[in-house]
C-alpha cells in the first residue's frame, strides 16, 4: 500500500487524514511539509486521522512534535484521533500523549478545539 495523506478543511481545523506505514524519513519531511501547509493557510487546529495507519516510526513521530510546536505557537490545537491500539501504545511508550491529545473518536477530538 502506498502512504498518501488527504486533507479536509472546515470552519476553525482541518483534518489530515493518513493512509499507510510511515517508516521512512522521506515520510517524516513529507508529514513535517503537510502540517506547515495547514498551517500556512490559516488552520491552527490540526486533526490527525490514523484510521488507515499500522506504524509509524519516531522520525514521523518528531513530524508530529513539530506540528504540535507550530500550532501551540499560534494558540491552536494538534490532535491525534483513530489511531489503532499499537500506534496508540507507541504515543504513549514515547510519552507524546502528554505532549498532545490523542482521542479515540472524531467527535472527541472535536471536543479538545472548541
């Protein structure tokens, strides 16, 4: 399966929704890009769709630190929601899910920008 990542854009967020194993560092540069773009058009709260996602290894893991930093810096949100029981456990082992919210649903992440 090839990773690919769709963005939505609504009112005050966007959604990144990512499909695929992200293991490599062109995959890093590639999310780390995404979340600048959002950002660049005026989106301060990011979701992140993991629905789709069985790995991801800590160069992406960094990627999502970085996009945290970029919206936290504007005075937005960086969201993780769907991520499945094994990336889930992967947040927390690395302690990012004290870093940014990570929720189990689309309607509960919606709940952490309003």
């Amino acid at each position: 399966m090839k990773n690919s990542t769709n963005i939505e854009y609504f009112d005050n967020y966007a959604i990144v929704t990512m499909v695929g194993d992200f293991h490599s560092i062109e995959d890093a540069e590639q999310i780390r890009e995404t979340f600048k773009e959002v950002h660049k058009k005026g989106f301060n709260n990011i979701l992140i769709n993991l629905k789709e996602v069985f790995f991801l290894n800590s160069p992406v893991m960094g990627s999502f630190l970085s996009g945290n930093a970029i919206v936290n810096k504007a005075g937005g949100n960086f969201v993780v929601f769907n991520a499945n029981d094994y990336v889930e456990n992967l947040f927390a082992v690395m302690k990012l899910d004290l870093v940014f919210s990570i929720c189990k649903t689309l309607e509960k992440s919606l709940d952490k920008i309003k």
